[in-house]
C-alpha cells in the first residue's frame, strides 16, 4: 500500500520541474520562549489562491504537525502558502493537548472583548492573535488533528460512529451563505478531495468521508466548535475553512502524515496552487552533537557524551546538529523552562541536556559537576553513588534513575522496593517518599565500622504498598497540589538522589451502554441517558485512563451499585433493579463511576418515554 501512496504523492506534488526560485519568508515570533512561534510563508512564481495549514495547535496530535512541516520546504508554480507547523509548541514539547487553555476553543473569544480587556490572558491568546492576522490573509484554511476512532454516518460501534473524528474533513456548515448572497458549498469541496483521495487508500476503513459539524445550528451536538479556527475563518472571514483528521487508533505515525499530505495536496489540487518542489523525509530524529559554552568558551559535545563542569560554570547551547532543522528543543533539567536554547545558566549541580525534536527525545548530553554533587547523584565523599530505585506500580516492576519521574494514577497501588548504590550496602541508605508517613515508625540506628559513620534511618518507605489516592498527603508535595511527590534517597545527611511520583487524575472518557431495542449508545462525563421505566440497561465498556479498570465501582445516588465482569472485561449492571425498589418514585439518577473515593465522572440517568442520541466522550475532538 505504501508505494501506492507513494506514486500518489510523487505525482501531485513531483509533476513540475523544481523551482530555484521560490519565495519563502520566515518570521518568527515569541523568540526564545517555551511557545515560540514559527510562521513561514511561500509564495508562487505566479499569482494564486493563498492556503494556510495550521498543525499543532494541540500538541498531542504528531501527525498533524508533522505533515503541515513537510510544506515548509516546497516551492510554488502558482500560489501562496501560509504554513505554522506548530503553532503550539509548548504543548508540543509536553504532549498534551492543552497547557493553560486548549488552543483551538479561544478564537473570536466575544466574552474578553465585551469586557473590554487584554485578550493575551495567557500565551495560548497570543498565539491566537498572529493566527487571526495570518487567517485574515488567506482565501482558505485547513486546520490539521488527529480525532479518536472512525467517523462514520451510522452508529457501527463505540469506535465508528457518528461522534468519532478520525479520518473526516470536518466543516462547520454543508453550505454557508455569505453575506453578498453567494454560497460556499463546503460539503461538495469536502467530497471532492475525499474523492481525489479514497481512491488511493486500500484500507477501506480508512477512507476519508465529510463530516459536517452543523456549527451555526441551535441543536448542534458540537456547540464547543463556535470557538475554533476553522469557525473563526468562517463566520468572520467568510473563507472556506476544513479541519483534517486522520485517526488516533492508527498507530503507524507515518501512514498518518502521508493521510494529512494526501489530503493537502488535493485541497491545493482543487484551489489551483501548484507545487513545485517538495520534500517528503521522516527520518528518525536523532541528534549529532551540541556546540556548547562554557565560560563563554566553545565545545562541541557529542551526542550521549558527558561534560566535566565546576560548580558555579556559566554553560550555554547555542548551536544544534540534528537530522532536522525545525521543531527542535533543548531542556536542561533543572534549570530554566522547557525551552532553554541559547539561554545562560549558571551550573550549580549535576544536570543533562535533553534534546527533543517536537515530542521526540533525539538526544542528550550529561552535565557532571566535579567539586560538588549535593542535587543527588553522588556524596561528597565522592564514594557513595545512587544507581537506581527499584519500584513496583499495580505490581509491575520498574527501575527508575536519578531525576526520572514516574507517573501514575491516583489510586494506583505504589511498593517502593529497594535502591541499588554503589560502595555501600542498601541497608545504609534511606528511601523516603515525602508525604507518606507509616504508623508506628520507628527510627533505626544502623551501626557501619565500613566508614566510621552511623547512618540514622528515618521514615523508610520501602517494602509497603501505597495507595496513591489515599496514603499521601497532599501538603507534602511539590507545590502542595498533590500532582508530584518527592522520592528522597539519602545517605547519612547527605541526599545522593531524588525521584519524582506524578500523579494524574483518574477520568472517565466514555461509557457504551446497551438499550434494549435502541443498540449501544455513547455516553461521556454529564451526559443524560434516558431509560423507560422498569428497563434493564447494561454498562458493556467503560474507557478510563486506569490500567485494566482496576478498582472502578459504580454507585447510583450515592450506593454502591453490584456488578460483575465477565470473560470479556466488560461491566454488566443491572440498574433496571434501583427504578423498581425506588420507593420515592425517583425520576433520574445520578450513576457515579469512581475508584479510590475519587469519581471519575458522572452520567446522569432520567427515566421517561423520551431517548436521546448523547453528545460523545470530548477526547479527540478538533
């Protein structure tokens, strides 16, 4: 399949000679800060419609961005390109889809505006001021996701239905009237790429189909969509506007990026701008070396090689070599923010230069502080070094270095088994997990002749299994809001290591119930299921962020609700059983799926005639 996509690609994009000339300005704004903004634009040897391509605007979705960057380098026969590959690059170093705010709900944001304030409240409104400019230069704009599941017309299951994103060209309206009369059909330009595309794509089930998110109705199941770009595009600029989206449950990284330039380069097809010469390279990232100063003096570091440094040493990277040219990141652990390229830090302890190319690790350099090791890698004696700690989460067991951060789940079961050290024995070294406190502890005195030293053994944490909901306390972690606690190994008075436990919040994505005589249906956190009295409903799969839903319950106004799994791993309850012995005669019911005492979300059952098609899981929504 892939040397059919390949042809397709080199035939759209490779069917003109390579321009030398090619007009290509670049601007960058927010320079040298964690959301430093790329903006790069192409234009045509003659005159033409202007694209843009947005990727990135969530950070969690690599496809999107990765394929928007791979237009940076074309050259234009006719045309004009306006590309951000990553227009959130925070949240692209992090992985997550959001930071303070997701990027793509706070465009045309009226409620700032009628209070008359700054709109740049935080970094992610400031990006979205240059993307409103840069919109406004456009004829049309393609917004690039990734959606989880399949988007299909028909319900077909939990993963293909018509709430999934996956795999559509998403507009906010079939055919939108401007405001001079004349009509955008944006679902005839939708289908005709699908058309150009499908064609090419042997996995069926891939296929691209139109999705219209129907943004300007009263009863639209995606009101959340009023406060995007591509709706932003429509409604303000009166452009033709697409969200692209291939599928999360596609798990070849690359089939996805060649799915999103498939996509782009029949948009370009159908709007005339034609491409001269482009470049189309996903080589892994992999970093070659550092030019780094130290005292203002330059080094060249190879990659994974370690630097001898002074305690107090004034060290700046200033210069990377990698496969790539874009998307690259330097973080230097402990020190500075997520973005420390071309900034001076004054060394204090032993650190390491982490290279990233977007999300991808492609590199490091380690940074060893000779005359003082008190961050924890080894004692000023110079002899005690820490190895690893070796853990046990939800009994499967890991090793963790100096600085590693292991991450967990609220609720998940924690033994912090032992440490493994270099000149001394375990025995001799002290594991304390900062806000677990064990009843009857009791100092130890541990007697060494090895040293001459008595090393006083307090609050050891190790061989107990912990429940991270319950067991820690919150006052005790870094920051005190309860998201990272502290794994202090130390040796007498001396600490030769930290490791970090993160914790997140358990949430529930969705339930998939079945109905009697309605199917399955999909509810998320808040929606309303509507049952008929004396029916029997049943819970056949709950999606958590839990490894294996251990410890999920589920209570029905606050009691406990009996279930079983079966062979299959899926819930049955039968809630038809809490209607019947309702003596209140209860119109709706409150379904809480929890573990640990924390609720993971909320469904709210109301019982009458009426049944309603719910509003989905909000995960992969564009």
């Amino acid at each position: 399949m892939k040397n059919k996509l390949s042809l397709f690609i080199v035939l759209v994009l490779v069917c003109l000679p390579v321009s030398l000339f090619a007009d290509t300005t670049h601007q960058v704004f927010f320079n040298n800060t964690d959301y430093e903004l790329h903006v790069y634009k192409i234009k045509g040897e003659q005159q033409g419609k202007t694209m843009m391509i947005i990727g990135g605007i969530q950070g969690d979705e690599p496809g999107g961005y990765l394929a928007a960057d791979l237009y940076v380098d074309i050259g234009l026969k006719r045309g004009n390109l306006i590309v951000v590959p990553r227009a959130n690059f925070l949240s692209i170093i992090k992985n997550q889809r959001a930071i303070n705010s997701d990027m793509n709900r706070r465009f045309n944001n009226e409620q700032l505006a009628a209070a008359n304030t700054d709109k740049a409240i935080n970094y992610e409104d400031k990006i979205v001021d240059i993307l409103e400019g840069l919109i406004n230069e456009s004829d049309f704009l393609l917004n690039l996701h990734e959606g989880s599941g399949f988007y299909s017309n028909d319900w077909l299951n939990s993963l293909v239905n018509p709430m999934r994103f996956g795999q559509s060209i998403i507009a906010d309206a079939d055919v939108y009237k401007k405001t001079d009369g004349s009509l955008l059909t944006l679902g005839e330009i939708a289908n005709k790429v699908a058309e150009k595309v499908n064609p090419y794509i042997t996995n069926k089930n891939h296929h691209f189909k139109f999705n219209n998110h129907n943004t300007f109705d009263k009863y639209t199941m995606f009101p959340e969509q009023r406060k995007s770009a591509t709706f932003y595009a429509l409604s303000r600029h009166e452009i033709p506007a697409f969200g692209v989206e291939t599928s999360k449950e596609i798990k070849d990284l690359e089939l996805k990026v060649v799915y999103q330039t498939m996509v782009i380069n029949a948009f370009m097809d159908v709007y005339g701008i034609l491409p001269s010469s482009p470049k189309v390279s996903l080589e892994p990232p992999v970093l070659n070396y550092l030019a780094i100063k130290i005292n203002g003096m330059p080094h060249i570091v190879q990659n994974g090689e370690t630097v001898a440094i002074e305690k107090g040493d004034v060290v700046k990277v200033f210069n990377i070599d990698a496969v790539y040219k874009r998307g690259l990141n330097v973080d230097i652990e402990g020190y500075g923010t997520y973005s420390d390229f071309d900034k001076e830090f004054v060394i204090e302890k032993s650190s390491k230069v982490i290279v990233k190319k977007d999300v991808f690790k492609c590199g490091q350099v380690f940074l060893e502080v000779k005359s003082a090791y008190d961050d924890g890698s080894v004692a000023s004696s110079g002899k005690v070094s820490f190895k690893y700690l070796i853990v046990e989460l939800n009994g499967v067991r890991q090793v963790l270095k100096a600085g590693e951060r292991l991450e967990a789940v609220k609720g998940d079961s924690l033994k912090l088994v032992d440490v493994v050290t270099d000149w001394v024995v375990s025995d001799m070294v002290t594991v304390n997990l900062k806000g677990f406190l064990q009843v009857g502890q009791q100092d130890v005195q541990i007697k060494k002749k090895a040293l001459g030293n008595i090393v006083k053994k307090t609050q050891d944490s190790r061989g107990v299994i912990i429940n991270t909901a319950k067991d820690l306390e919150k006052r005790y972690s870094e920051g005190t809001n309860g998201s990272t606690y502290k794994v202090e190994v130390r040796y007498g008075n001396k600490k030769i290591a930290n490791v970090f436990i993160a914790l997140v919040e358990p949430k529930m994505d969705y339930l998939v119930v079945k109905q009697k005589g309605n199917g399955k249906k999909w509810y998320s956190d808040g929606d309303v299921m509507f049952v008929k009295p004396n029916e029997v409903i049943e819970i056949v799969d709950v999606k958590t962020n839990v490894v294996g839903n251990k410890g999920i319950s589920f209570a029905i106004n606050g009691k406990r609700a009996a279930y079983k799994v079966d062979k299959q791993n899926k819930f049955v309850l039968n809630m038809s059983e809490f209607i019947n012995k309702d003596a209140n005669n209860t119109k709706e019911y409150m379904l809480d799926i929890s573990r640990e005492g924390v609720s993971l979300g909320k469904t709210v059952i109301r019982v009458g005639e009426a049944l309603a098609f719910n509003s989905s899981s909000k995960e992969g929504r564009n």
